[in-house]
C-alpha cells in the first residue's frame, strides 16, 4: 500500500454494552469519524463500523496520510496600525507576520470596505493525519448518544461502560494516544472465554480475521445477525416447526452474543393451554428466546435460544435453559388460574387505591374521565353508548392482575382474555386490547368502534391531564410518551375517518383533570385518590413525580396549546411521509402543512380532506399565478394597517378591471360556499381558479392603494372578499412563490 495511503482502525473494547442501545452507539460512533474525516479534508476509500458487546470499533481503507495543502487568507491589523508616521511596520505588523511566518514585505495589502487591511495570502502543508486522528476520535466518542456516562476505577474518564482496551492503528503503525484515560495500542481481546488472552494486530486489514479465526468473535453486526438467522431456522426446522423471528428481537439477541450458537429446547405440552402472548412473552421478552410454530400457525412446546458460547456439552446447556423456561411457564399458569377466580369487574372497586399520577388522582379517577369522553366518541364511530361505558369501566382492571403484574406488557390483552371468560360481550372484550393501539409508529390500529373511542378517551385524557399539571414535553424528554399518544390520536381520527370535533373534545377533558385536579388539591398535600394508594402496576405508563404546585393557565388557553401540540404531531404524520403514504397521495410539504392550518380546522378529517384539496390545487396552471396574488394581497392588506369595509360598494368601482373582477367573484361565491359546506374543497378551489384571468387584470390595471381614501378603502375590501374566498379553505400566503 502506498505510504500516502493507509488504512486505520480504532476500537474502543469496553465491559458488556447496553444491547438495546449498541445498533446506535455504532451508527454514531462510524458518523462521527466520517464527519471528523470529512472536516479535517482527509479523503478515504470507504468505511466500515464494527460492534459486539465488548466493542465499538470503525475500520477506514485508504486514508491519505496527510491533509492536502490548506490555502490561507489572513486578515491582519489595518494599514493605519499597521505602519507608523515614517513607513515603519509598528508592533502590531511584526507580531501578525511573524505569526504566519513572513515578513511584513510579503503581506499583502487589500482594500475592503473599511479600509485598507495587510493580508497573509499563502499556502501551508496540511499537516499530518497521524497528529489528527487522536482528537478526531475523541470528538466522535464526546458526541455518542449517551444519556447517563459512568465512571470507573479511580480515573475521571466517562463513557457508556468502562474501557479495558483501545486499538489505533494507522497502516501498521500505533497511533500515539490516549484516550478515556487508556492508552491505545496494537492489542484487541477476544471472546471473554473461548479466548482469554490478547490478540496482536498486524494492520486494520486483519482485524475480523483476526478477531474470527483466533478470537471467537463475529465482529460485523449484519454478519452475526445473518448467522443467528440462518441457525434459528435450521435448528427450528430440525423440531418440526419454524422460528418466529422479530426484528427487534433478533436485534438484540444479536448485540447479546459474539460467538453465537442456536440451541432448541422443549417445554410441557400443558403449557400451551396458556394464552399465545403470555408463552411468547415469556420466551421473547423475559429469556430472549426465539418460539417456534407449527405450518398452521400454532405454537410448539419448543424454542430456541442463541448461546454465546460454543458448548463442550450442549444437552447441559440445554436443560439449563428448559429449567428457568418451565419455572416462569409454571408461574405464568398459577396467575392464570388464581387471576380468573374473581371476575375482572371485581377488580374496579381497586382501582381507588391505585395512583395514576400524583396530582391527577387514582386510575379510579381516570377511569371515570374516560368514562365521560368514550360514549360520545363511540356514536361517532358506530358503536353504543353502553359498549363504551362498560368497557371504560374495565379498561383498567387487568393492571390489579397477577398475570399483569408479573408481565406488564400485556396490560390490555390479559384484560380482553379475562373480560372474555366472564362472558363480558365479545366487542367489549376485544375493546380492551385496543385501547393501547396503536402502540408504536406503523403499528395496527383498532378495528372495533368500541376500541376506537377506548383509545382516543384515554389518550386525550392523559394528554389533557399532564398538560395540566404542567408536564408538557420539552426538547427531548417526553416521559409520558405524549408525542406517541398524540400521534395515535392523529392516526385514528385521519386513517378511520372519525369526524370529531378535537377543540371540543379537547375542553371536555381539560374541564375534566381540571375539576380532578382542584379537588385533589383541596384534599390536601400528597393526596392521590384513597387513603394509602398504592401505585400502579403499570408503572411505565402511569406513574410519575407530581409536577409544579400550580396547574397551567386557563382552560381556553390550555385547550389551545393542547390544540397546537396535537397538530405539530399531524404535521409530523405528513412531513415523515407516513401520512402521504397511508392516504396513497404525493408528499406534503411544510408549506402546505401552514396553509391548511392557519385555517385551525377543528376535525382532523377535515384538515385531510383540505390537505388533499390544496395538493389537486397546486398541480393546476393557475395555482402559480394566485399563490402569488394571495401573497401580494396578504401584504398589502398588513401594510395598510387598516380593517377593510365588509361590503364592497358597487358605485365606487371605477376601473373596468375591478368591476370584473367582483362580478367573477360574485358569480363564484354562493358555489363556493355550498362546496366548502360540504367539504368539496378540491371542487371549490377548482372554481377559484377560473379567477386567475381577472386578478392578474386587476393587478395589471388597477392602483389598489389610491390617493382618494373612499377608492382605496373599497379596492382593500375587495381584495379582502377574496382572500376571504381562499382562506375558507387554506391559506395560500403561506406557500412559496
């Protein structure tokens, strides 16, 4: 390899890494070198990041040795500084010039705006990667995404796990450094067991090799996922059944194991009489094990799980796993039996002493809000009134279960079994699995009217509520996952096409937490629903610390920023493309998104049916031309600074242009206002449309701001008529052009 071009490699070996988080870890750690290379003008040939549970490592191929030659442009002192009375280059001259290494003969001197200035114009070798790369890589491991860093030792290095070891080769040279109070050398480690000892490096070129055949490592993450892929299907086909492989899951199974190997194991038949989730649950979620299912769909008593260690004696490692598999199954069956002993209903009364939020009340309170809102909603969405309310009374009773409490995940779906063996109706019962749909973005929405108004009570309930006590998101922290719930809200009410009047819905729960709320608080300090509540089992919903003493402001304003947060999250819907796609129509571009809001539509519906109006509108030849014009009008009547006669007098129209234009006007109006009525925007800005003609006239023709104050007057009133005439629908000022 040339010497003006070496390949580099850095590894960070740390103590076992957070597996949920290693995926991101690596994405950063390989763009902050890429980012570092491309500041520091060093070019390459490509790049490759690497990352295990003991490491992050980037491998770089052919990187120039030295930054290329940097030209310079210096500004120095001015002239009238620079040189004294005599000619004579003054202190402040000699020190500039002896800064860039010349003298004061060779600068230059350039005139600017304010003056005559003395230049360094010049170039200067770039200087050498080897002296870059320490800081470069520092910088990359300063701006991980790390949320919480740790110390170790008795050093005052941080970072996401403590460092055991560093390589930093640049060809087949160390790269002289410290870094995280370890200082980099040639020697990277392999499995933790398999390959106790250090393994020397000879160049970056050999590092998976290396760490392959002598180390027991996979470093790639797409490699070793691909085998732990390959081997759970084989070893799943070999027992009859095939693996249910989740992405996720396999993800993190992934960032668990170097070395992987597959593994099947068995449990009792009599365990499948447990519902589907609680058996996948269990291997998935508390063990990382892979379930198996048959060709119809049914699952097997078998799984397979990902050992990081090739095992002298894999019947051991199996029973091993078969041992704790069979003991949380036998729990899982023993919450089962005892759960259903009592009906769910039973459980209401208990919701009273099960905090929700400190100063929000018990889940009992919450209930009894959700309560108010679900009816109304169900009509809305086909379904009864007495649907509604009984599932909004059950809705919560699964989080007082055995079954929920050892396995919160499937708060809803243990609801729905339960409410299904007490023989609650069968549309109420799949209602409480609903309520928490959708859960994560892409995900399945609810399919039953009852679900459907469940899920948005309870979603603008603790909107509403934590908005109230002053919990808003801010930045980055979202604890009570608000944005999500915003956003399945925004998802229902568009994808199902709920029609509902959100500012209204909106009020009635903040009027709701509101008078929840104020009773708490003359309950007295730490009052939070019964005497001795406990708090929920769900935790990670519903639980959190008391926010400010004071709630937030009046109810009016409240229910407007809660208004605005909910359309910020629509506006994410459009712009990320999920709303595009899911509505089958061209992406929304944030000036649209403006438009059709400046008009405040109360149904999200509504906002969809404009939306849609407004992208037809634009692919229009006119569209251009009356952008434009809505525009000019938006301007001139701000700079007028003056409220516009509501009618337009017919005898002060002076100018043939603008009596065309009223008369355009005129004959469109009453169409437009019956399309708007109904919501037939598209039809509605069609005919606005055909005024193109006689507004370019008018503007061509007519002298809007006259100096006679009754022309001036009418002229702005008319052109208020017809922006009024668009902004029933959207704003056309708000878009470019």
């Amino acid at each position: 390899m040339s010497s003006a071009h070496r390949d580099f490699l850095i590894e960070i070996g740390t103590e076992e890494l957070p597996p949920k988080a290693l995926g991101t870890l690596a994405d950063s750690f390989l763009a902050g070198i890429g980012a570092g290379l491309e500041k520091a003008g060093l070019a390459h040939a490509g790049m490759a990041g690497f990352a295990t549970p003991r490491r992050l490592a980037v491998r770089v191929e052919r990187l120039a040795a030295q930054q290329p030659e940097q030209h310079v442009r210096r500004r120095g002192p001015p002239l009238s500084a620079a040189l004294d009375s005599a000619g004579a280059p003054t202190r402040a001259a000699l020190a500039f010039a002896a800064s860039c290494g010349t003298s004061v003969e060779a600068l230059e001197r350039i005139e600017e705006g304010k003056g005559t200035f003395l230049y360094f114009v010049g170039t200067r070798a770039g200087e050498r990667t080897v002296e870059l790369l320490p800081g470069l890589v520092q910088t990359a491991l300063d701006q991980l995404p790390i949320p919480r860093r740790m110390h170790w030792g008795e050093g005052q290095a941080m970072f996401v796990r403590p460092v055991h070891w560093i390589v930093m080769l640049f060809g087949r040279d160390v790269v002289p450094a410290t870094l995280l109070e370890t200082q980099a050398g040639r020697y990277t480690h392999g499995h933790r067991f398999l390959a106790p000892r250090p393994l020397s490096l000879t160049s970056p070129a050999a590092y998976e090799r290396t760490l392959r055949e002598k180390g027991h490592v996979l470093a790639d993450f797409a490699v070793r996922r691909e085998r732990i892929r390959t081997e759970v299907f084989t070893v799943a086909e070999a027992v009859a059944g095939r693996a249910l492989i989740g992405d996720a899951l396999l993800d993190e199974v992934t960032a668990l194991t170097e070395w992987p190997v597959a593994l099947a194991g068995r449990f009792e038949e009599r365990f499948l009489a447990l519902p589907r989730e609680v058996l996948v649950s269990t291997l998935e979620d508390h063990q990382r094990y892979f379930p198996v299912e048959d060709a119809a769909g049914r699952l097997l008593p078998a799984f397979i799980t990902v050992s990081n260690i090739a095992s002298r004696d894999p019947p051991k490692v199996q029973q091993g796993n078969e041992r704790v598999v069979r003991a949380r199954l036998a729990d899982a069956a023993f919450f089962w039996e005892q759960d259903r002993r009592e009906p769910l209903a039973a459980r209401r009364i208990g919701l009273e002493a099960v905090t929700f939020q400190a100063k929000l009340g018990s889940l009992g309170d919450k209930t009894r809000r959700v309560r108010a809102l679900a009816p109304d909603i169900a009509v809305t969405a086909g379904a009864s009134r007495e649907a509604a309310l009984r599932a909004a009374d059950l809705a919560k009773c699964d989080l007082l279960t055995a079954m929920v409490g050892e396995f919160p995940e499937l708060q809803g779906i243990m609801g729905s079994y339960y409410a299904r063996a007490d023989g609650e109706e069968a549309g109420v019962a799949v209602s409480l699995r609903e309520q928490y749909l959708p859960r994560a973005a892409g995900d399945a929405l609810p399919g039953t009217g009852t679900g459907l108004a469940l899920a948005l009570a309870d979603r603008l309930d603790t909107i509403a509520g934590i908005f109230a006590i002053g919990e808003k998101p801010s930045g980055t922290k979202d604890p009570f996952g608000l944005r999500r719930a915003a956003l399945g809200v925004q998802r229902i009410l568009i994808e199902k096409g709920l029609d509902l009047d959100l500012p209204a819905y909106i009020e009635r729960a903040v009027a709701g937490v509101r008078a929840d709320i104020e009773r708490l608080r003359s309950a007295g300090p730490g009052w939070a629903g019964s005497p001795g509540a406990a708090a929920a089992p769900a935790a990670p919903k519903v639980a959190a610390t008391a926010g400010p003493t004071g709630i937030a402001a009046s109810t009016a304003s409240l229910s407007d920023e809660i208004y605005d947060f909910l359309m910020e999250r629509l506006r994410a819907y459009y712009l990320e493309g999920a709303g595009a796609s899911a509505q089958g129509r061209a992406p929304v571009s944030t000036e649209m998104f403006d438009a059709v809001l400046a008009t405040r539509p109360a149904s999200s519906v509504d906002f969809d049916a404009r939306l849609k109006a407004l992208s037809t509108f634009l692919e229009l030849p006119e569209a251009a031309s009356l952008t434009a014009a809505n525009k000019r009008i938006s301007n001139i009547l701000r700079k007028a600074n003056t409220t516009p006669p509501a009618e337009v007098d017919v005898l002060r129209l002076r100018e043939e242009a603008e009596v065309r234009l009223f008369d355009a006007m005129r004959g469109l109006r009453d169409a437009v206002a019956a399309d708007t009525t109904r919501r037939e925007y598209t039809s509605a800005l069609g005919r606005l449309a055909l005024l193109r003609p006689a507004v370019d006239t008018f503007f061509d023709k007519v002298l809007v701001m006259d100096e006679n104050p009754q022309l001036r007057a009418n002229r702005l009133g008319l052109l208020a008529q017809l922006r009024g005439l668009f902004t029933g629908i959207a704003d056309l000022s708000r878009l470019p052009g």
